[in-house]
C-alpha cells in the first residue's frame, strides 16, 4: 500500500547566517520551516508543527532574544491553521503528528491536535524538559506542557507507522539526541524528509553537521543513513530547510 498524497504546507521563514545550521558555509539565507500533511487510508498524518502560533503577532513575547539571532518572517496566510485549511482540510482531522525532533520552530502547534496520536522520539521527549546549558535556547518546554494528556506513542527506534511501508520513521540522531526522520511512499514517487538531519542540500552532498548539533559524530552517521536509505529505497531526499528544495518541491501536492 502506499500514501495517497503528500502536501507541503508553508509555515514561517527565518533569515540567518546559514554558518549557524551547515559547517563550511556563510552568509545570510532565508530557510522555509515548513510542515508536511500525508494522506493515507489508514489517517491523516502531520510531520511537524513548525512556529507557535502566537509568534505571528508577537515573536518576542514568545521566543525572546532568539530574533536577535534569527530574524522571522510569518506571513498571515501561513499559520498552521490556515495552512491546514488552504488544503481542504480542518485541525480535527489530523489523526496522526509526527515530531521530528523537539526544537522550537517544530513544536510549535502540537497543542493544536489534542486528539491525535503523537509519534516522537523518547529521548527526545524528555530532553526537552532538561537540555543541557548551550542548548537550552532552542528549546521550549511550554510547546510541550499542553501536551502531557496527550495521546504519545515514545519511539525507541524505527517505526513502520502502518505497518505496509508507506510511512516510516527513522531514527537518525546526531541534531538532538533523538532526530527522526520521515519517509513517504507515493503511488509514483518515495520522499525522505529529513527533519533537521541535515539543513542544506551541501550537508547532504558533503556530509556537513551542523554546529549547534547535539553529536556531530552522530550527526555525520545519520546523514550516511539518509543517503544509504535514499538509496536502497530509490528516494528523492526532502532537506525540510533548504531554500531550493522547497522552491522546487513545496508548491506540488505530490502523489
């Protein structure tokens, strides 16, 4: 069985020095923090929640000097929310969340879905509430206090999530202790996405982490695994924050 289709939703952008996310690079880029809804006969499925909501109106009330070091950009028609709906669908709907790490600009909505199952790496669940000191700015424990009545499913490792190959989770940690990321399978196509495995199509090619990542040798790991599983599954690998895979893929309902 396969996933019947796959839709990009656009979220909120951020502008950085792209050093801060690939090693060996520089200079300023915008990067789309982008959601994913996948159609399956089986549910709904969201990869990712992307910003708060409340950051539309006011991004430093909600995540403070962070914009000093990251400039955002939340156009009105982009909330998650409206992004949902633009595609035909309401936040009832979704059946399934997948987080695909516990970073602030992918938590953001989960309290949206509260009847939803949630899939998301347990260590990754419970370093959220503890990073260590130098981390600690990109996490943002009040995404997940809504949370705790949820229904969770902690993943261990990989997970086929309806057991027929159309959507499966992968471990690939190096980021944050527990990084996931998410392969569709389509009628016509197969898409890895990497959460932030990797950031930038040059960290796929020349295997470069990311300097605020977790392990960087685990990091290095995982974007091998990536490649190796795009590879053995004959896969088109999605960076969710490369500008130029969204420019290409993001405005496609893909099937």
């Amino acid at each position: 069985m396969t996933a019947r289709r796959l839709i990009p939703l656009a979220g909120a952008s951020i502008t950085l020095d792209s050093g801060l996310i690939t090693m060996g690079t520089h200079g300023p880029l915008t990067v789309p923090i982008p959601t994913f809804l996948i159609e399956h006969d089986r549910g709904l499925v969201l990869f990712d929640t992307g910003l708060v909501p409340d950051a539309w109106n006011d991004p430093r009330s909600v995540y403070g000097d962070l914009v000093d070091i990251f400039s955002l950009d939340c156009p009105p028609e982009n909330t998650l929310e409206n992004q949902i709906v633009a595609a035909g669908y309401q936040l009832s709907d979704v059946t399934h969340v997948v987080i695909s790490h516990s970073h602030f600009d992918h938590t953001g909505g989960m309290y949206l879905f509260p009847n939803a199952e949630f899939y998301m790496s347990e260590v990754d669940i419970r370093y959220a509430f503890w990073p260590d000191p130098p981390f600690r700015g990109f996490y943002r424990p009040a995404d997940f206090e809504p949370t705790r009545d949820f229904s969770w499913n902690p993943l261990r490792e990989d997970l086929d999530l309806f057991g027929d190959g159309s959507l499966v989770l992968y471990q690939t940690p190096g980021h944050t202790p527990g990084e996931i990321s998410l392969l569709v399978g389509l009628e016509s196509q197969k898409f890895l996405i990497t959460g932030d495995t990797v950031h930038l199509r040059s960290g796929v090619a020349y295997e470069c982490p990311c300097p605020v990542d977790y392990n960087g040798h685990q990091a290095i790991e995982s974007i091998q695994r990536i490649k190796q599983l795009a590879s053995s599954q004959q896969a088109r690998i999605w960076v969710l924050h490369d500008p130029e895979d969204w420019a290409e893929l993001g405005s496609t309902v893909h099937s």
